[in-house]
C-alpha cells in the first residue's frame, strides 16, 4: 500500500541519516575523549586533525540523503533550482551606455548575478 511505501523511505531515510551521523560523529566523540592523554602523540594527532573536521562530513551528507530518499525534498530542490536559474538568466542582462576606453574599444557591462 502506500502507506507502506512513504514508511519505508522514512525508515529508510531515518537509517541513513543515523547511521552517517555515527559514523561523522564517532571519531569525533573518541577525539575529545582522548586528547588529554594522547596529545603528545603525533599518530593521534593526524587522527585528532581528521576526526575534528568528520562532523563537517554529517553536514554535507544530509541534504544529499534527503535528496537521493524523499522525493518531497528532491521537488523542493528542483524547483527552487529552477526558479534560481530562470531569476539569473533575467538579471544578467546588459545594462548601462556603453564606454569608449582609451584605445577606442567599445564596452558594456553587465550586471552582478546576485544583485538584487
């Protein structure tokens, strides 16, 4: 039924979600833990150097789950990206007189993508 199918991906998508932040936050967890006895180590070190930045992992990973699992998400992005992309093409259009430089080529300037 269908009811079935959107538990499915909501499980689905629950687990995966989890399990990425298990997986982020674990080596930062085990970091924290033991950096007061295992500072002077220069092996800990380089893992302590990877394991700070393994959360930022979690981070990245969220919006692609949720993207790759819940088809309300992938929509959402879809038509904010379309929306973005029809908004730039607009505002970049050329604006302005044009202005001679001093070796008699003529230029136009375009406007900023993100001007608003």
């Amino acid at each position: 039924s269908k009811t079935s199918g959107v538990h499915k991906h909501t499980v689905l998508t629950l687990a995966l979600v989890s399990g990425v932040f298990l997986m982020a936050y674990g080596p930062y967890s085990a970091a924290i833990l033991f950096y007061p006895t295992h500072q002077d180590s220069a092996q800990f070190m380089i893992y302590f150097r990877f394991a700070v930045f393994s959360p930022y992992l979690n981070y990245a990973a969220n919006p692609i789950i949720y993207f790759l699992t819940l088809r309300s998400y992938r929509d959402f992005v879809k038509m904010k990206g379309t929306r973005w992309i029809h908004r730039s093409e607009i505002r970049h259009v050329k604006v302005g007189p044009a202005t001679t430089s001093t070796s008699g080529n003529h230029k136009q300037e375009t406007s900023s993508l993100f001007r608003s």
